[in-house]
C-alpha cells in the first residue's frame, strides 16, 4: 500500500498540473467599448439583451471573452472583455472588433443609463412601470 502511495500523488500532481496550465491559456484583457445597444424602452422586471461593440487586441488572435454587467445607483456598467493566446501563434494584422451580448432587467421605473465603466459610451434607457 505504500508503494502506491507513491505514485497515486504522481499522478495528482501530474493532472493538477495539466489542469492548471490549460486554464492559462489565455490572458483576459479589458477591451474598449465603441457602442451599446439596447432597447429604448423595457418594463420593470423585463429581460432585455445589452449588446456591445468594442476593439480590442493588437491583431486577429484576440477574440471577445465575456461581458460584466454591474448596477451601480439603479443604472448599468458595462465592461467588455476579450482574450488573447499566451503563446505564439499565427495571426492576421487587422485589429478586431468583437461583440458580445448579455441580459439585463431593471426593478425599478425611470431614466436609466447605461454606460462603459470607462466613461465613453453610454445608452439612455426608459424602464416603465
């Protein structure tokens, strides 16, 4: 049993590893919003899509990553992510632009704005009742 031992941590450490370096494969790097768009107007409590249009990466390997989403004072955030290979790879020159789209609601009526959480781009929003 304690030669197994052994080799039972061997092989632990061993898919750790590959574990660990496939989820690295990518640097995640915030992109630069160049447009929102959402309906102009939604209910209270109305599942409504906030699509976004933003550069990001220096050449045609990076491709979109995600969006987050973050209500600050009853308005929206939005921020844009893109990744990027960490190793070398062939890759066109032409520098993206990537879109991505994620759901949002509000629950409360009223003027609401969203916005890019660098401050660029922003998007009125009436949320009735």
């Amino acid at each position: 049993m304690t030669r197994s031992l052994p080799y039972a941590l061997l092989i632990v450490l061993c898919l750790t590893t590959y574990i660990s370096c496939t989820d690295n494969e990518y640097d995640i790097l915030l992109g630069r919003i160049e447009k929102i768009d959402s309906p102009d107007t939604v209910h209270v409590n109305q599942t409504f899509e906030v699509s976004t249009t933003f550069s990001g990466g220096s050449n045609g390997c990076a491709v979109p990553s995600h969006l987050e989403l973050d209500t600050a004072d009853e308005n929206l955030l939005v921020a844009a992510y893109y990744k990027v290979p960490r190793k070398e790879s062939v890759c066109t020159m032409v520098v993206p632009l990537h879109s991505l789209t994620s759901e949002h609601s509000f629950s409360t009526a009223g003027f609401k704005t969203i916005r890019d959480i660098q401050g660029n781009v922003s998007k009125e929003i009436f949320v009735v009742e």
